[in-house]
C-alpha cells in the first residue's frame, strides 16, 4: 500500500511533476522539517551563501524550465527574497517561494516568537502584494487543492507565486479523496478565428511586415512556433532586450534588436517604417524601448501578449498568446521574398593588438568571437547589459537579464539556475563590479556544485552608467581584487586582464577548463562605455539640445 | 538672506538636527539628486555593497545614537532593506527609511517605467507592513510638515519609518510659513503618581526585590537612570538577551544575565525567587527568555514598558517608560545592604594551552580577558550570540545582536554604523560563518572608510545551532579561506587561528594595529558548541524525556 501523502510530501510531488528537479534556498528553524523531506526526496535542495542568491537563482531556473522555487524560513528568511520575487514578478517568472512558519499551535499559545514582525500574517500580506497567487497551508482538508491552485496559476500566468506551510501542518495527510482535475484553459474559439483572419489579410496585404518578439515567446515555450512562423512566410524577427535570443541571431531571417538607441539601427529603421508590425508578446517598458528612443505605436499594430490582444485600434478578448502564435501557423499567410539584407551580422575573427587596453567595444568584439552555441550569456545591469545587446546569440534563450526591473545582482546567482536547469549549457557571465560586490560571493556556491560559468568583472571603478546621469563620490565603488575571490572559496582559475591579448589568453584558457568556474577580473577605464550606451547618449543629448 | 529648503534639503535639515550625520546606502537613478544633496550637506553619505548592509548599518546606528537613515532607490534599493526593517521594527531600532521614487509626473505619463512592479505605491504599501509611519513626498505643501510628523513617530516608538520622494519634488521648495511645533509628549500625572506609590509601597515592603532591565532602556537612553536607581536602593539588576549591557556588568550590583537555561543560573534563581520583580523595558519574547526555560509571570511583577505599564494583575494608562523610571528616582525607596553575592565574576587571567585546539568554551574565556572598556561587542546569530552571552560587557550599551529577530549577517554591516555613531569605540564583531557568508563582504566598506573592527569568525563548517534541532547535508556550509577577504579587499590584517596560543598571538597582534580591521579565521569543531547553547540544549532534552 502506498503511504498517503502529507502536506509536504504533496508540495514536492506536484513540484517535481512541473518539473521542478532543483530548489533554491538556505535553511532555518521553521523550515528545516522541509528542508529534510526534500532531502529524502528526488528534488536536490541547493545551499545559497544568502536568501537573495537563492532568489536569483529560482528566477534563472524558472526563465528556463517553466518553474522554479525558492525555499527559506519565515521573515529573515522570506524578507531577503522581497527584491528577487519583485523581479519575478515584474519579469513574469514564475517561482513558486515556499516560507517556513511558526506552528499554528505555537501561535497561539506564544505571541511573540522569534522573527516575528508585526503580526503572523505579516509576511503572508507582504507577500500578496509580490505575487500572482498565494497561500497558508493551515488547512489540512484543503491544503492539496490549495498546492495545485496556486502552482496552476504561476504556470498560466509566468508570475510567481507564495506557499507558507506552519510547520506544524507540514506532516499532517491532506485529503486523501482528493484529485487534481487539471483545468482546460483555452482560447475563446469565435474570437481567436475572427483575430486571424484579420491578422493574416494585414499581412498579406502588408508591402513589408515584421514580426518584433519579446519575452513571453520565452517564458510561454514559443521559441520553436516563432522560428517556424518566420521561416514558412519569412517575415523577420526583431527582438527586444527582455525579448533577446527568442531566434538564434545568426539566422537569416533575423532583423537585429529593436530597442530604440539601445537596440541595431538596421532593426530600428526597419521596424519603424513597417506597414505591418506584428507584436507578439512585448513589454512596453522604458529600458525595453531604448528609454522612449524607440517609436512605435502598439495602436497600429497586431499586439498580441498574455493579457491583451488588439489589433490596430480595437481589441479582441478570451485569445491565449500560444493559441494565436499556434494558430498563425495555420493559417495561409503567404511566403515572400526576403526583403532585406542585414549587413551587422558578427566579425567572423578578432584580432588582439598585444599591448592594447582593453575598452569595453573591443571586449563585446572579442566575446562575439568566443561565445558559442554551447553557451548562454547572462548579463547583469549596466554595461554588461548594454554591451551584451551587441552579442549575436546563437541558440534560443540563449541570453538573459533582468533587463526591465533592472536589479543589480542577478548574473552570478542566475548562472546556478541556469547550471541546474540545464546542465550541458556554460554560462557565460558578464558583472559589473558593483554588482558583483552585491551577490559574486555565490561563486562559493557555484563551487561548492562544481558548476563551471565564466565570470566576466566589468572593472571600472564604480556605477558607470549612472555618472552621465549625475555623478559624484557616491558612484565609486572599492577597487576588489575580484579574481581572488577564487582563493577565499577555494575553487575556480583566475585571471587579472588589462590587454587585449591577455584578454584572448584567459578566454582560451577558461574554455579548455571546465571542471571549474573561471573569473576574469577585467579592467576598463572609468569613463568608458559600450557602443550601445554611447549610441543612447548621444540620442539623449540631441533631445537635451 | 537665506535660500528657502526644498523638500530635500528640509528632510537633510531636520535629519542633521536630530543627531543622524550619516545615511548608510547604495545610489541608482531615482536617487541620484537626494546622494547629490547629501553630498553638499554636512551629512556624510556612505556607501555599502549591497543596500542590505547599509540596512544593517543604520540600524546599529540608530541602535546606538538614538536615529539612524539608510537611503536607497525605489524598488530594487528599498526591497532589499524590507529585511534589514523588519528587524528594527521587531526590537524598536529607530531607522529612517529614504527612498527614491519615479516623479510624479512621470508615473502619469509613462505607466512602465524601470523597476516598478505592480503599481507604483506597492512599495509604500509594503513599507507600511513594517514601519510605524510613513509618507511619500508627493504635496510641496504639506511636505515640510510631514516630514516632520514621520520622524517624530520614530522617535517616540523607537520604531522604523518611511519617507519616499518622487525625484520631481526633490528640489520643490516647500511651504515657506509652516514652523515645526515639537510635540510635548507628557504622561499622565495623576496615573503616573499612582503608580509609582504603588511601586514604591511594594518594593519597600519586599523581602528581595531585583530589576530585570531589558532593551527598551537602551532604546529610550535611561542606562544612567538605571544605574543611579540600583545605586540609591542597592536593588539589584540582571539583564536579558536583547538587553544585554544596560548596566556595566563588572558592577557590584549587577547579578547576571536572566535568559533562563542560556543566562547565568544564579540570576536565574534570584530573579525566580523574588518576591518583587521590577521589569523595565522588558520584551517577552521566546529567544529573549531562553526559548521557554525561563519562568516569569508578569503578572506577579511591576512590568513598565514604552507601551503597556501593568502592576500585578491591573494596568495603569498613560505613562511613558522614561517617566516612570525618572520617577522612581524621585521617590524613597529605601536604601538596603546588598543581600546577594555573585561568585559568577569573571577571571582575571586565561593562561593558553600552546598547542591546544580552541573551544567554543575557551574561546569565549580567552574573550572575556581580551575586551575591554573601550570595546564594544557585536554579535551575530548562532553561537557567536549564544557565547557572547557569558562575556562580561564592560560599558553600557556595549553589547549589540538582534537577538529577538535574529536575522543572519547582522554583525559585520553593524560595525560600520556603530563606528560612525561613535568612534571611539572598536567593534569586536563576533559572526558565525554562515552569518559571514551573507555580508562579509561589508569589509570592504569597513576598509573604505578606514574602520577598525576586530572580526572573529566561528569556522565551525555549518549552520551549528541548527544540527541538534534537524540535520542534514543543508546545514553544511562551503568551507572558506576567510581571512583572504582581506586579499579580495585589499585591506587588513588576517590571522588563521587553530589553537589557543594562535588566538592570544592574533588578539594581541589585532589590539596593537588598529590603523585597520582584522579578521581572526577561528577554527572550531563541527560539534562543538558554546556552554550557553549546551545549557539549553541540555534543559531542553529534560523536558523531552
């Protein structure tokens, strides 16, 4: 006879049947009973060095497996990943957070118990406030219908979602006559049929139409739907930055980026003089658009996401995302001749000039070369964001950042998920210094894994592209000696980078080592910028002037 | 004639006035003018790596100069501080939070701008979980008077607040006419001289009164009252966990630390056997009382705190903690010879065994010798607090830990505020290597600015105070080489300490250099643990079996 479930074991059964084969997280009284079931469970429970490492890392997982999850103890646990589940949600990434919590017993016979803040629910509320659903598992009779609840909803809607478990409710067996009835979400089918055959006459009406894909071609699976869209009609494909790596970018019917300033100018020209721009799952953010550099008006378009659809004018309701990308590649939108030829496409060699500084274009350069399709960048925010905009990516989801919440932090932490997610992928990691003097003390975890990214310290000094806003001492950040961070948690090769051909050196080095992480601590000058944030000021200026 | 304040340079104004000449933060663009502000005015800003350091840091400033100010950008500044908040709501830290925020006529023109997440006021939503008042800047006129409305609540509970400014009303000159009008918070006099005859009545009429003194002396700066009652009455003091240090524990009248099983076992039977227990600004709370082994009834006592004033089984309304103290030294309570006498000093020497491994134990012996009165104790959650607790505190208010909270990662972000609150002093921070893990890499703030803690680190592999509640491989820990911070940072001097004599050596050595901070990597044994921590644990078992 099989043992009936228990609360806990319930949550990580269903977790682990979404997939979920890692959690993130660092232990603490209320969680601990948790902590040990996964323990005796197939999914692998990863020790961050803090809370918000664990956080990142969840979000990584998340953007690459459909779900993630992130499990800490109740306050000083649960309050570290505030920021991170922010980003989750603003991003739409779907972590599930599960908190630790005092016994409902306890509660009631001991008011004050430690980490509590104001009163029991605080966290809960806090939490409301972050997520797309959530819940405390107080019911036994309820909690498995309240587990699926709330893990079908971050998978419908990419948000994240709060599970708090009163840890003395973790053992207790829920309803056994209980089964999970998966719910049939479809599109409403008059109003999808009416959505395109209207979108299929624009097209095909269209002298030159473009397709701009953003972020939730990633986090709804339609990598796979876009690239055959583009290839049976080939219409091509700008993306965005929250969008970048939808499409391999060195395929031929890929445009360049689309982000105002930020983004290729041949994208930009292109998509703004397009008769026909189909948008499928983009954000209207201001990072996103190259901070209202990029014009275009979503009223005009076929705008297609999660939440909305409407073309040109007026809008249509109850229509998936996936059931109208799905549904375009049945529809007869006919073939035409490639109408464009895209000269930016990447230098196919670089050479080092020996004793050359390194400025940050000729590292993009010099990257452009290295990376390939084994590899997945992840950018942190700043220079290695834009700077990053100029890689051409070569596999699907191949590049990721935080791009619109815009959190200092991510790459290093979001290299373990990215690691755990995908095992046969390098990562390949581009850092600020002051982010990384937020959260590249992770680099212990990702040793303490054997995990092998590549860390790129971008090393100038301080918050680079907040001095042409305002500067003062305040930008400045302490000098580190990054690379040897390697030596305080005893793992990974170091290299110190001031020249070009150093750069090439440590480059070809990491690649042929990677049974470890390999740091390159890579110095730059302090009032150097990346092509992409110079393209941007310089456009900004003009505004100014 | 004098430039009229903008809401920005009011806000710095009244901050200076109130004693907070340091703000503790990180920049990013929607606070740049307020950094910018700063750095023209006589409050110094300081930089940390990462916002939940100068978290930390602010409230260990508050802690010890009665305000303190962290300042760091909307939502992914500010959500990174909801933990650091939560603690200085939990135990009364006075700590100002000041946030940047999208301008107001920003959020009306562009709904998704940078960083935001549902709405633009669910960050203020959540700051009002966790702060006793708070505002957002958004009326030039009334803003001057909120201001002040915002940091007189602070400063009345002890409690944290929240400030946001929309950058576009930065530099809007305020309401020219409004005049602050301090507040005269008085109590109640007919309550409060009823009161303390009764107080008075009991205590001259007991055969051994004592006084349990607690945290909210330290909070509303009543240690010399304290000191003055104890010495007119010879009423004896003992202290709790988070009160710890009220009263310089070397002097006559001080009978030890009542924390049940984790405090001094004389203090425990004192204050247990009493007929008349004065408790003062007591928090009774689970870790505070020895999770549950200490056995106090409230009811039985006179328990005066900022919040609830109680003889015996009635209440009294109206009366402020720091007048009914003051009051009590108004009255005659009669004088008494001391009827105890504490054998439980400390000893004046500790001899090292050369080539003996360190314990937990004789660590904290090797300690008690090595403070003194120019030193002040910092300590971190874990056994770094529960070891701490037999140290002897020389001064007043010279023992720091969140120990009610009890967040990780307090203790090296803390000697940065303590050491701009008063420099004078030299932290002896005491972190487990978990706890340093998640902000240790605050030395590098601590070398910016040329602070000079002593760093002793508790190399013990895991999370130790954990193991005998639950084990498993999630309390493990990635085994650092610690004191090569210094390297990464370029700063201080680091000691690799295994025995007895290497700590004396590395003591000494730290204690004549104090031109920069020192890191002492102590190893320990995995399952070694402090005698306070065995004491409980020893207690806790009784009750099981």
């Amino acid at each position: 006879m099989l043992m009936a479930d228990s609360i806990g074991t319930y949550l990580i059964k269903r977790l682990y049947e979404h997939g979920v084969h890692h959690i993130f997280g660092v232990p603490g009284d209320y969680v601990l009973g948790f902590d040990k079931l996964l323990e005796n469970s197939p999914i692998q429970f990863i020790n961050t060095c803090d809370e918000q490492g664990a956080g990142f890392a969840a979000d990584a997982y998340a953007r690459l497996r459909g779900l993630g999850a992130v499990c800490i103890t109740y306050c000083v646990g649960g309050f570290k990943v505030i920021n991170t589940t922010a980003q989750a949600y603003a991003e739409k990434s779907p972590v599930v957070i599960i908190s630790g919590a005092p016994g409902i017993n306890e509660r009631i016979q001991h008011p004050l118990l430690h980490h509590k803040v104001k009163d029991f629910n605080t966290q809960y509320k806090i939490f409301q406030e972050l997520t797309i659903a959530s819940t405390v598992l107080d019911d036994p009779n309820k909690a498995f219908e309240e587990i699926d609840r709330v893990l079908a909803t971050a998978l419908r809607y990419k948000r994240p979602v709060y599970i708090e478990i009163p840890r003395d409710m973790l053992n207790q067996p829920g309803n056994r006559d209980y089964q999970w009835i998966p719910q049939t979400d479809v599109s409403d089918p008059t109003s999808l049929a009416a959505a395109l055959e209207e979108t299929v006459k624009l097209i095909n009406a269209a002298h030159q139409p473009v397709i701009l894909a953003d972020v939730e071609i990633h986090r709804f699976g339609l990598q796979q739907a876009l690239l055959q869209l583009t290839e049976t009609t080939n219409i091509p494909v700008a993306d965005t930055i929250l969008g970048k790596s939808v499409i391999n970018e060195l395929h031929t019917n890929y445009l360049g980026l689309y982000a105002g300033a930020l983004g290729s100018e041949f994208a930009r020209q292109y998509v703004e003089s397009s008769d026909c721009v189909i948008m499928l799952g983009v954000f209207l953010m201001d990072l996103n658009l190259g901070m209202f550099t990029a014009h275009l008006d979503p009223n005009c378009a076929i705008y297609v996401m999660s939440e909305k659809t409407s073309i040109q004018c007026h809008e249509y309701q109850g229509i998936r995302l996936q059931d109208f990308v799905q549904g375009l590649l049945q529809t007869d939108i006919r073939f035409r001749e490639l109408s464009f030829s895209n000269s930016s496409k990447p230098a196919t060699s670089f050479s080092p000039i020996p004793d050359q500084l390194i400025t940050i274009k000729r590292l993009f350069e010099q990257l452009n070369i290295f990376i390939n399709k084994d590899m997945i960048v992840i950018a942190d925010i700043g220079d290695s964001l834009f700077g990053g905009l100029d890689l051409f990516v070569h596999g699907k989801t191949r590049f990721l950042s935080p791009a619109y919440y815009a959190s200092l932090g991510f790459a290093v932490p979001g290299a373990i998920g990215v690691q755990f997610a995908n095992p046969h992928i390098r990562p390949l990691v581009l850092v600020g210094d002051g982010a990384f003097q937020m959260t590249g003390v992770e680099l212990s975890t990702i040793a303490r894994y054997g995990l092998n990214p590549i860390v790129i310290v971008l090393n100038n000094g301080g918050y680079a592209t907040e001095r042409p806003l305002l500067d003062g001492k305040f930008n400045n950040i302490r000098l580190w000696q990054y690379s040897r961070i390697s030596e305080v948690v005893g793992a990974g090769r170091r290299f110190d980078v001031h020249t070009e051909s150093e750069l090439e050196a440590a480059l070809l080095e990491s690649r042929s080592h990677p049974e470890s992480f390999c740091i390159l601590d890579v110095h730059i000058g302090s009032d150097d910028m990346s092509p992409a944030l110079q393209r941007m000021t310089n456009e900004l200026a003009k505004k100014i002037h």
